[in-house]
C-alpha cells in the first residue's frame, strides 16, 4: 500500500482527510477492534469510514480464516463476483476482473426457468461458467443462500464470501447462516449492512495486496 | 409506480419482501416522519429499507420545494449528474441520462489545472457541458461545495442537489451549508450519508414519475 492509496485516497487533500478521519475513528472504536489482526482492523475501520456509523464495530464479523484466504486469491487475480452493479462499480484499482451476471439475459432466463430471484440465478450462472474467486453480497440474501448451496454441493469453486446484505426481512438470517457455515466469510450482524459494507471490504483487501 | 415496482422489487417475491419490510418500517419511524408530504414520506422510507437503518428518519432533512422542482426536472428527462459511479450504477429504470464524469480524461485536467478534486472538476465540466438536471452527491463534500459556488454565481443549470456525503471530515459542513442555502435540496445532518441514501432518494422520485 502507498500513503496515496490509503482509504482509497487518491490526491493529497483526500489523503489528509482520510488520516484525520482514521483519527477519530480509532478514537471511536479502537477499544473494540484491539484484538484484531492489522488487515481486520483495516476492513472496519474502512467500513466505519464509508458509513460513518461505529456501530458497525460491534457489527461486523470476521472469519478466522477469511484475510488469508480472500488474500491469497486476490493475488491470484481470480474473479470477485458482486451480487449487484452497485457493489461491482465501487469495486477499484483490482488487476483481476469484477464481474456481475445480475442484467446477462442467460440469468433472466435460469431466474425465470427455476423460479429464483435474479441474484441467485447470477452466482448458478458464474458457477457454471467457470467462476473461480471470491463471492461478495452486498443486497440479496438469495444470492448468499444460493452461493453456500452450491458450496455444500461442490458445485461452485469460491473461496470466500464478503455476506453483509441489508434489510429488515431475510438478510439477518442470511448471513447468521454464512456466519456458522465452514467458509472464509465477513458479514454483519443483524439487518444493517449493504453496498458500502461490501465495497468498503473488499476495497480494503486490495489495497494490502 | 405498479404495484411490481414497490420500493425497487421486480418480482412477486421481491415485492413480498419489500411489503413486509415496509411495514416493519413504518412501525419503527412512522411516528417521525407522519407530518411529511407523502413523497417525501416515501424518500426517508426508502433510504432507512436501503440503509435498515431507522436514525435517517432524524437525519434526513428535504426542502420544502425539492420534490416538486426534482419531480418535474425527472419529468422533462433531464440529466442526472452523481459524484461518483456507485451512486450512477444504482439508479435505474430512468429514461433521462445518469451521467458521472469523474474518469472522464478532461476532468482529470480540470482538477490538475485549478487543484481541485475530480469529483468538483466533474461538476465544473458539466456546467460546461450543457448540463442541465439534478446533481447528486453520496460522497464528495467537494461536489456539493462546487455545485452550490457554480450556482450562485449563475454558472450551472441544476435544479436541485441531492446532497448526503458520508465522513467524518467536511461532509457534514458541506451538507449544513446545502440545507441554509436556497437551492431545492435533500441533505443527512452530520457525518452519516452516502451512495445507498443518495440512490434511495432518487429511486423514490423515479418510481413516482
């Protein structure tokens, strides 16, 4: 990582804003995230800059084995899969590719044909077309489910899922299921979560790498 | 707006979810919000489902004249010009132009040239360029200041700022000076905004045109 690139800062002005908000956000949450290992930290203090919001601290869990494998696959340059646009366009400076299936018109027709929403039908879709990498959600709770499904079945070759959709109903339970599954994962506790939670992670990783 | 369109869902089963979460919703802040304007009703709604975060029900503040001048520039298809592209890749189903110029390789001079950031070199360009709409800024404190300067000094055509940058440096200022201007706006009070607020608000107006 160059200082330039820290918190995605990309000019001196944006270099000097993102240390003085790394400031105060370790005066906010450092005591919470003491006993993380350097790269977690990073991801939640990333997380709590893109939202300002520090309850995002008591929120966001992180496997043990998540930065290392997510890492590994990173320097791979293998693919980072993103449940909608939103999350792949916030996605930046990675050498691999950043691919979202949720518009193809092959989804449309799998969605249509199973009866499953668009998001599941995207991670089926990658699956079977030689996805390999890293699985990151940052709305739909089904592309979470169908992603683990296709994991317990050896049906799709991930190494990691960033799991932190948002919203009031399914996505609690979505990423409570993540959470207690044997895959490298982040999600958030309870209902908050979305787009900048995801970016925020991913975004995070690359900048180490 | 169909009933299938209902708070962005496109299926039967997206549009379950969203009823359900609406009145989950509705439970937590209907009290704060019940003195709105159904319209706006509808924005604070749909930024705390995109957030599932209920505190934007004090936090989001909307002029008195942002829905009608907004509701009328999104009728006549005017552009819609956002700081960055995540915002730009969460609005949908407009028919208008959504514009985002901040890799765009003049703005990149513009910001060399004055030393300024690109995100208030892309307001700069757009002015310049036949801009005509709404401005909307989930991120760049520097987007809305540049906006607001262009305005009063009868240099850009906007009509209204969607204005909820997140951080904890500058973006509440920013969005202070926003709210005590007369330009019709939507702003966050203090550090909390960003993308999903941004393109909540916009989606809100859309799915009423």
């Amino acid at each position: 990582m160059t200082d330039q690139m820290f918190m995605g800062a990309s000019t001196k002005q944006g270099y000097d804003i993102a240390t003085k908000s790394r400031e105060i956000i370790r005066g906010l949450i450092g005591d919470e995230i003491k006993d993380l290992k350097p790269a977690e930290k990073d991801i939640v203090e990333r997380i709590v800059h893109s939202t300002a919001d520090p309850e995002y601290a008591k929120l966001v869990h992180i496997s043990d084995d998540f930065v290392d494998v997510a890492m590994k696959s990173l320097r791979n340059n293998e693919t980072i899969l993103t449940d909608i646009n939103m999350v792949k366009y916030g996605i930046t400076r990675y050498d691999g590719e950043v691919e979202c299936y949720i518009k193809n018109e092959e989804v449309k027709k799998i969605a249509k044909e199973h009866q499953i929403t668009r998001a599941a039908a995207a991670i089926r879709y990658a699956s079977e077309n030689d996805f390999e990498g890293i699985v990151v959600s940052g709305n739909a709770p089904t592309a979470v489910f169908e992603a683990m499904d296709l994991y317990e079945k050896g049906e799709i070759n991930l190494k990691a899922i960033v799991g932190v959709p948002v919203g009031f109903v399914g996505a609690a339970d979505s990423k409570e299921a993540l959470r207690n599954s044997n895959i490298p994962n982040v999600i958030t506790e309870g209902p908050k979560g979305g787009t900048p939670i995801a970016v925020a992670c991913v975004n995070s990783l690359i900048q180490h790498l």
